[in-house]
C-alpha cells in the first residue's frame, strides 16, 4: 500500500474543515431524499491521482504536457501510436490506485443510507465501482474499457494491456509516473519502435471508450444524465471545479429545476453563485464524518 503521504501529494492546499460546515452539509443530506452527487477529479486526487488545473499540484501546474485530442486521435496513426505506447507503460500503476474515504462514503450513502439516486462521475478511473456503488454514470466513459473505432468492438483494458505486451515483448511496462488520463512520459525511439494494438474482429483501430478533449458526451448518457437530474430533489458536486461544461450543464439543469445544490471542492468553481451550499474544503476531511 502507499503511503498516506505520497496519496495525497496530488491533494490542493486548503483549510481544516470548520466544524459548522459539517453540520451544515449533514443536514442537507440528510434533508434530501434522492441526492444526485456528481464527481471530479478532486475526489482522486485523494486516491493518489493528479487532476489537471488544481493550483502547483495539478497536472497543468507541474507540466507542459496537454492531454489527447480526440480529432488528432481519430485522423493520424502516429498520434495513436504514441496515446497506445505511453498508455502501456502507466496502465499498471494508474489502474492499482484504489478508491478512498470519499468513494467508500458515497457507496454507503446509496446501500446503507439509501439517500444516493445516482452518482455520475466525470473520472474514468473506475474508482466509484471498485468502492461497491451501483447506479454509477460515467460520464466521460472509462479507461477500463476499450472500443473499435470500425466495428465498435469492445475489450477489456487488461486484456488489451496483454495483446500489447505480446506484441512489445522487450518494452518495459513499469513506470512510477501518474497522469489522470494514464499515460505516461517516455523517449521518442520507445515510441518509434511501439506497435499499436488493432481489433481483432476487423483489423480496426482502437481507443479507450473515453470521451477525449474536444469530443462530445454520447447523446445517450447525456439524456441518461438529464433524467437523473429530473428523478432528484438535490445535487451534490464533489471535488469538481466544473470547468468543463458537460458537469457545469448539469448545474444550470438543476438550478432550472430548482434543486437544492450542495458543491464541496477546494478553491473557487465555475458555478459558486448558483449553488445554495458552498463549502471550501477537502471532501475526504469532511464527507466521512456524516457517513
């Protein structure tokens, strides 16, 4: 297990939690009947997973490095390469990090306290199903699944993380780099030499069933989403800055609605003036003491 402090070296600078604001997020759980909670990368980071845009310690802070664009993907086979190579080198440390307080919080919300509708997660970690919850959307998709591109075929990551290491067998698969869309940094010759993985059903190419930077939510799931926003009295936003508009419309939903809106996440979000409860802090310092 890793140590506390190296999980939580991705975690923001905040404040201790002030007692009245447990009191005050207490009672609006407690006071909603269905809670729809939506989740960000700040509940990972929790997990040892860096977001993007948390101030010094997201991954935008620390790097240069921008994340897979989906046309860039779709249209040039060195970019695929590349996505594949550095993705097979993280796939092993990304996909053993493991849910914390927070995720195991939020299942116990929904199983034992039955106050959870549906929770709709915009990380691709697998961390809400790894911790037991059951009506889980994720909203950009997952990196534990991958899909054809031509005949929509699906696989299994770890099955995919073996069809390339029998097509790579001397690239070294270890690395103890972490990035929130799993790949990691590695030289250019490492790449070069890198075969790509294709489908087995028609030769096609293929890519994790996320929805990468500047590709749209399935319509699906964003209804499915809408419809779970109608079907609850009350939203709670977790460790989400709501930058990226497909959670953010989730709020303006809501407040048409007029749900009652909870948002607990460190530092400002794009929807603070439109929530009835904000709350500056730490959601592992707070969440576990309710539940």
């Amino acid at each position: 297990m890793k140590p506390l402090t190296e999980l939580l070296k991705y975690v923001p600078k905040h404040n201790p939690v002030l007692a009245q604001d447990i009191e005050r997020l207490k009672t609006f759980i407690f006071n909603s009947k269905k809670i729809l909670i939506l989740t960000g990368a700040g509940i990972s980071t929790e997990s040892g997973i860096p977001d993007y845009r948390s101030e010094e310690v997201g991954l935008y802070a620390r790097t240069n490095h921008k994340p897979i664009q989906h046309l860039q993907f779709i249209k040039y086979p060195e970019v695929q390469q590349r996505y594949w190579a550095r993705n097979y080198v993280g796939w092993n440390t990304f996909s053993q990090r493991q849910p914390n307080a927070v995720h195991f919080s939020i299942r116990n919300l929904e199983l034992d306290h039955n106050k959870v509708s549906t929770v709709v997660t915009q990380n691709v970690d697998n961390l809400h199903f790894k911790a037991g919850s059951q009506q889980v959307i994720e909203l950009h998709g997952t990196a534990f699944r991958v899909i054809c591109l031509e005949c929509e075929a699906t696989y299994s990551r770890y099955y995919i993380q073996e069809k390339i290491r029998e097509l790579n067998p001397c690239m070294s698969e270890i690395s103890t780099m972490i990035r929130p869309d799993g790949d990691v940094e590695i030289p250019q010759e490492e790449i070069d030499e890198f075969k790509a993985p294709l489908c087995e059903s028609c030769g096609g190419v293929l890519k994790p069933d996320i929805t990468f930077f500047g590709d749209n939510v399935p319509k699906a799931r964003v209804q499915s989403v809408r419809n779970a926003v109608s079907e609850s009295d009350s939203v709670l936003v977790l460790g989400s800055s709501l930058s990226v508009f497909s959670g953010y419309r989730i709020i303006l939903q809501a407040v048409e609605e007029n749900k009652n809106i909870g948002l607990i996440n460190i530092g400002p979000t794009r929807a603070d003036g439109l929530v009835n409860l904000k709350i500056s802090a730490k959601c592992g310092d707070i969440l576990p003491k309710i539940c």
